[in-house]
C-alpha cells in the first residue's frame, strides 16, 4: 500500500475513519471502493432535510409533504413544533473548507458541509438533524462535532466568510458556539432529543492540533496497517471480507 495520494480535502468521515482503522480509511478515502448502497436507507435522511432546507429558505413545505411517505410526515410534524427549527438561520447545507498546514509545509483542507448554523441568543449554533440515524454515543468527541465547531470559529470572521454563505458579521470565540444534535424519530410516540455540546479555547486548540498531527501523518503514510491488537473497531465496517483481520484472528489462535 502506498501513499501517492493526495489528500487535498478531508472530511469528517475520513478523520472519523483514520482514528478508527486505518486500512479502513485507505478503502474507504484513498481506493474509494464503496460497495452498492440501498438508496432507502436514506431516503427518509434526504426526504427531511430537504423540508428543511425549504423551510430555512422560506418556502412553502406542504407540495413536498403532501406527496411525502408517512415517516417523512410524522418527523416532520415534530420538528416543526421543534423550538430549534424557529431559531434565525445563518447558513443552510453550509459546505466549509479550512486549511490546515501539515508539519511539512503543505496545505491540506478540511471540508464538510453543516446543516444549519443559527443564533440563539448570544450563541451561534451548529445543528445537525439526525433522522435516519441516531446520535454519536459520544458527541463531544465525534469527529463531525469536533470538526464542524473548529471549522465556524475558523471561518467566521474571515473575508471568505461571505464568500461561502455564512451570514455572520467578525470573528467568534469559541466559548460563542455550541453543537446541537436535534435526533427525530419516524413515530409518533419518541420525542424529538436534543443533546447540546459546549465549546471553548482549550478544545479548539485541541481539535487545531489533533487535525495537523493526523495531516501531517497521512502525507507520509505508506502502510495503512489493521489495529495492533487485531481486534476490529467497527463491526459494521464492510472491508470486513477483504482487509485480512480474520485472517490475523485465525492466526493469532
Ligand atoms: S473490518 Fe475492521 S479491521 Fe477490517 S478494515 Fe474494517 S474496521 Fe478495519
């Protein structure tokens, strides 16, 4: 395995993926072998979010709802009552790029794309709606958290700001924003769950770090090696059949 890939952009699925197993990351983001996914798993994900990219432009939802399947309606129905829906919009589906310099003097960038920056009060926040899929089982140290808050404070305030949509006047503390996980489920029973993560200097300087030293790492990468212990991290990684970690359990036995 080689490294002779650039990585001019990383995502937060790719840094998520690094810390995880990196031969799942050479799979994933430097062969890109993705096997054939089934579009219904997403659907219900893409149906809700465009709703509310809608909503956030000002447009009228109920075209799109009426010929909605049920599930959409029902998360629908909740979210909209849903006081985080209301808050004032800064930027929709924002897509970011931050550069970050590599201990070898190149400049890489990481990049995602944040489904709603509002103000609330004296904070600005970062929501992600979680439809399909749950919330992380540790949000503060997910890497969309970790990526997506470092990715505002860095923009915010730069000249570029405007450039890509965001619609916030100077620069921000990092003590200013917050993430917030808004989890719907398709049922008219479940609440809509809201879990909030803080933000301050000491993580952003963290996450500034941690992003560098992971960049630095993947520009001379060459081996992208199953875990040490030959333990799998994901057991729902689809490499599973190909990667050779049952072949390093059957050894080790
Ligand atoms: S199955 Fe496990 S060990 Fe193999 S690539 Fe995926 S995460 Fe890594």
């Amino acid at each position: 395995m080689s490294s002779s890939h650039e990585f001019s952009q990383v995502s937060s699925d790719a840094f998520k993926s690094w810390s995880r197993c990196k031969r799942q990351f050479y799979y994933k983001h430097v062969k890109r072998l993705q096997w054939p996914a089934d579009i219904q798993h997403f659907r219900l994900g893409r149906d809700v979010h465009k709703l509310l990219d809608y909503q956030a432009r000002g447009l009228d939802c109920d075209l799109l709802l009426s010929n909605a399947p049920r599930d959409v309606r029902l998360s629908w129905q909740k979210l909209i009552t849903h006081p985080t829906v209301h808050l004032p919009v800064l930027a929709n589906e924002w897509a970011f790029h931050v550069p970050l310099q590599t201990e070898q003097g190149k400049m890489e960038w990481a990049t995602g794309r944040i489904d709603r920056v509002a103000r609330s009060g004296n904070e600005i926040w970062v929501i992600d709606w979680k439809t399909g899929t749950g919330v992380p089982r540790n949000p503060e140290a997910d890497w969309q958290t970790r990526l997506y808050l470092y990715a505002l404070v860095e923009v915010a305030g730069t000249p570029s700001a405007a450039d890509l949509g965001l619609n916030i006047d100077g620069p921000l503390r990092p003590e200013q924003v917050r993430f917030v996980y808004v989890e719907v489920k398709a049922d008219e029973a479940t609440p809509v769950r809201e879990i909030s993560i803080e933000y301050n200097q000491a993580k952003h300087d963290a996450t500034r770090q941690v992003l560098q030293t992971i960049l630095s790492q993947l520009a001379v990468e060459e081996d992208f090696a199953l875990p040490d212990n030959g333990a799998c991290p994901d057991r729902y990684c689809s490499y599973r059949s190909i990667c050779g970690i049952e072949r390093m359990s059957l050894a080790s036995v």
